[in-house]
C-alpha cells in the first residue's frame, strides 16, 4: 500500500475511535442526567468541559508534533484519552464528571494537529479537499457507529460500565499507530511556500499576521457552535423533543451521520476537482443549506421529518469539513502545520465551548429545543458570510506551490 494512504488510514481509524469515545456521552445524556440529578442546562457544561480542555491542547499538542513528529504525539495521545473514559466511568457528581471531561479533552485535543500535519506532509494541495474528506469521513461513522452501541451498553451495563468498557478501542489503537504508523521521513513531505512581503518563505509569525489566518479562526469558531450545538445536543433533542424511546434511539440518532459521511465524500470530491479553485464559497454554501436542514428538522410534523431535516443538515455540516481543513493547510508553511491547524481548531473548539452551555440554557428557560436550532441556524450564516468574505483574500493574497497538479 501507498505510504501517504496507510497514513490516512491510520488516521481515519483513529479519529473513527476517538469520535466512539467522544460521542458516547450525548447518547448516555438522558441516563446521566436522571441517575445524578443534572439538569439539561447543566448538562451543556458537562457537554462544553470537554471542549474546553480540547481547545487547551490545540496549538501545544500541534507544535509537539511540528517538533518531536506527529507519531509519539498521537500514541500518547490515544492512551491518555482511553484513561479519562474510564474515569468519566467513576464520575458520582456533577463536579467529579467535569472534571473528568476537561482531562479527556485536553488528551483528545494532543492528537488534532498532528494528524492535519500528516495530511499536509503527504497530500498536495489538490489533494488535500479530498484527503481530508476520507479522513474525516471518521466524524461521522463515529457517532453513527456509537449511538447503537452505546445504547446497547446502556441497556446492558449501564452507563458506568459503558465507559469502562470505551477504554478497549483506545488502547488498541495506540499499539496500532505503534506499529504501523511509518516514521517521519522529511524528504517525502510536500513543501508549501507561503511568501512574506519581504518575498521570503514565510513563517509562524508572518503566517499569523496575514487577514486569512484570522478570518479562518473565526469563521470555524462560528461553525463549531452550531456543529458541537447539533452533536452534543441531537440525541437528547430526539428523547426529549420527539419521545424517541431508548430502544430506538440508537439506530433512530445514527441516521443523520450516514448522511454526514456522504456528504464528506462528495464535498471532499468537489474541493478536490471541479470547485477547487471556489472551495471558500463551497463551504459557505454548505452551511447555509445545513441551516435550511436544521429549520426543516425542528419545524416537521413528525419524528420521521425531523430525521430527514436533520439528516440534510448532517450532510452539508460534515460536507465542508474536507475543503476548510484543505484550505487551512494551503495557508501555513510544511513547519508550522501542526500549531496552525490546531490554532485554527482552537478557534473552533471556543466556539464548541459556548455552544452546548447556550442550547442547554435555552432549553432549560423555554422549556423547548426551537430557539437553541435557531441560535444554531444563526452562527452557521454567520460562518457562511466569513467564508464568502474569504474567497476573493484568498485568491488575491495566497501563493501555494503544489507538489503535484
């Protein structure tokens, strides 16, 4: 097998576990909340504890792996995550759950950066929209591979030992990369050129200053709020909102993913060939169609259509994952891809922080999900506005060599 696609295959299997151990608690949510007395608007702190920590590690766990090499980083990484899913296991409070999923945040968010740093290293820049799609494909097949199982566990172990039991995959997966994971070979990596204005390859400092670095930031920091908004919150919404039973959620809460992966693969596509050059406004096409899924989702007349609505937004949101991470990549230098990436998904997990405290708040105080899939609905306009603002930057500003055409 290809070197570059054993690598992304790895990775893939590694974001479809971390995602397992990641999504398991939206599913368990409604358990949760009831065996510790947690409300729906504490719960979305429960939810935003994760991110926090997430968003903590981003750029150091990208700059660990810029420096000692992205495969110690994402072993350890894989093993840190495993022990704080079976610790969220022991939580009997409020305080002792968040806690628990601040660490496993901060030891899921060591291996985002240099895992786009291997992507980067060993795709060009026309591959990259695509790469990142198969790649990414994870984040969807995780929670539409987890909801039945989770539910399963519930049913079976209980919530508690749902978790314990999460810890198995991780540990797998950390002697996986281990052993399979090729070592870093700087003369295999694609170079990016990235010019200052002095004409000179650009570095972090210069990358930092140019109007695009920031633009990206926010505008994934406005899709993470809808995005961890939906992820976070669409199980519950499902029990709570259309009396899904336990029973039926798992396969019922796994549909909309399905969707998600499709669309990753045709956005992944698209970023790749025919709108390579447009990839900006395809994102921000995106997220305005996944608005119009989320308005159908909530205002549907029966659960059946709130699937579909839901399912439409799937698509669109999961879509644009693959060009906006091919852009991110195109944007910094082969020596700083991991601290950009994950300062680029810092920006996103702030976002993710907020997201589910305010929809949990919301449907505390009225006492219904519509006003928390209008907040969602907001913020993804918003991004879609940054995107479209990014497009002509881009163009005008960036110069990109490309390994291969």
């Amino acid at each position: 097998m290809d070197t570059k696609y054993r690598v992304l295959g790895l990775l893939w299997l590694m974001q479809l576990v971390n995602y397992l151990d990641r999504i398991n608690i939206s599913i368990a949510a409604p358990v949760m909340m009831k065996d510790l007395a947690i409300t729906p608007g504490h719960f979305g702190f429960v939810l935003a504890a994760f991110t926090l920590g997430y968003a903590i590690m981003q750029i150091p766990g990208g700059a660990l792996g810029d420096k000692f090499g992205s495969k110690p980083v994402l072993i350890g990484s894989a093993l840190a995550w495993g022990c704080f899913t079976g610790i969220t296991g022991f939580a009997t409070s409020l305080a002792t759950l968040l806690a628990a999923r601040v660490f496993f945040g901060v030891s899921e968010g060591a291996s985002n950066g240099p895992a786009f740093k291997l992507v980067g290293d060993y795709f060009t820049s026309r591959e990259r929209a695509g790469a990142n799609g198969l790649y990414l494909t994870s984040l969807a097949l995780g929670p539409a591979c987890v909801a039945p199982m989770a539910a399963w566990m519930l049913g079976r172990v209980g919530w508690h030992g749902m978790f314990f039991l999460f810890v198995i995959p991780a540990f797998l997966m950390a002697a996986l990369i281990a052993l399979a994971m090729p070592r870093a070979n700087p003369q295999a990596v694609i170079r990016t050129e990235i010019l200052n204005e002095r004409g000179q390859q650009a570095g972090w400092r210069d990358v930092m200053r140019l109007r695009t670095s920031w633009l990206l930031f926010f505008a994934y920091m406005a899709f993470n709020m809808a995005f961890w908004g939906y992820l976070g919150w669409m199980p519950s919404y499902l029990s709570l909102a259309r009396h899904i039973d336990l029973k039926h959620l798992g396969l019922a809460a796994s549909i909309p993913y399905l969707f998600g992966f499709l669309g990753m693969l045709a956005f992944g596509w698209l970023g790749n060939r025919p709108l390579y050059r447009h990839r900006a406004l395809l994102v921000g096409a995106a997220y305005v169609l996944a608005g119009i899924g989320l308005f159908a989702a909530f205002r549907a007349a029966t659960p059946g259509g709130s699937i579909a609505g839901l399912s439409m937004a799937a698509f669109f949101l999961y879509g644009g994952f693959g060009p906006v991470w091919g852009i991110a990549l195109d944007l910094t230098p082969e020596t700083a891809r991991g601290a950009f990436s994950g300062f680029v998904n810092c920006g996103g997990q702030i976002g993710g922080i907020f997201a589910p405290i305010v929809v949990g708040l919301i449907v505390s105080h009225t006492g219904a999900f519509t006003d928390g899939f209008v907040f969602m609905i907001a913020v993804l306009v918003i991004s879609a506005l940054c995107f479209t603002a990014l497009h002509p930057i881009l163009r005008r500003s960036q110069r990109v060599v490309e390994g291969v055409a």
